[in-house]
C-alpha cells in the first residue's frame, strides 16, 4: 500500500493501480521502455492490473515478466468495463492511468486518476477527469514511486 497525506485534501491509501495498455504503457502494442521495471518496483507496494482491448494482440506477451493481472475486455466500448474494474477493487484505494475516451470513467472513479500526454496524445474528455497529468507514463510511475512529487502538485 502506498499512503501520503495531501495538505488540503487528506490522506490516500492507494492498493491497486489500474493501467490502460496501448497508448499509456504500450505503443502501437509494444511495452514502453522503463515500464516493466517500474510496474515490478510499484508491485512491491500494490496490486498491479493492466486492462485493455487488445488491439494488436501483444498485452500477454510483452506484460509476461511483470508482476500484474491482466484484464482483456470483452465488450465493445471499454469504458464501463473499465469502471467496473476500478469499482470492484475499491475505487476510494485505486490509482487509474489511461489516455483515452474510454478511460474517462475509470479516471474519474479512482482516488488519483493520471492521464498520460504519450505518443498516441490524450482525450480532452479523459482529460477533465484526471488529477494529475504527465507527458511521459514512466514519469507517472515515478509519481507513486515518490509519493513526495504528488504531494508537491496536489496541494492545496
């Protein structure tokens, strides 16, 4: 578990982390550099969950050496399966990162939803629901990894 205090807002205790694959941790089906080694260090504090459509039929292979659950949707529009996800693990204990559309909600729903500006963009819809917004997703994991940074940009 990761717990911080944010000076104006309270404490958050964060047990799982929630990840869109293509587009946040994954680019064009590939595993961005420096993602798997910083998902291993977080797994030593919460429980990691990669969800994703799929696209290009990559998720298993380049998520085999990281110490997460993976989650392939079945439905056609990801979003509330997404949500549901994040509500069945206790929304109130959960970090979300995503950069689309269909991310908005699980965004929206978690403690501290992170919205990475990568090399596919972001939605301005998943944008308004996002606490913290990043250019780079090993910059978000660094984040939780030094809860200090977050503090530093959530205060009030």
């Amino acid at each position: 578990m990761i717990t911080f205090d944010i000076p104006g807002k309270g404490s958050v205790s964060l047990n799982h982390i929630v990840l869109d694959f293509n587009g946040t941790i994954a680019r064009d089906g590939v595993l961005i550099d420096g993602v798997k080694e910083r998902l291993n260090k977080l797994a030593e504090q919460m429980e990691v969950h990669i969800v994703t459509a799929d696209t290009f039929g990559s998720c298993r292979e380049y998520c085999k050496g990281i110490k997460s659950s993976i989650h392939i949707l079945t439905a056609g529009v990801g979003a509330p399966e997404k949500l549901e996800i994040v509500k069945s693990l206790a929304a109130e204990n959960v970090a979300a990162v995503g950069n689309g559309v269909n991310d908005a909600l699980m965004l929206e729903a978690a403690a501290l939803g992170i919205i990475v500006i990568g090399p596919e963009g972001t939605s301005a819809k998943a944008l308004r629901e996002a606490d913290v917004i990043v250019k780079d997703i090993n910059d978000g994991l660094d984040l939780l990894l030094n809860p200090k940074r977050l503090i530093a940009t959530l205060r009030e």
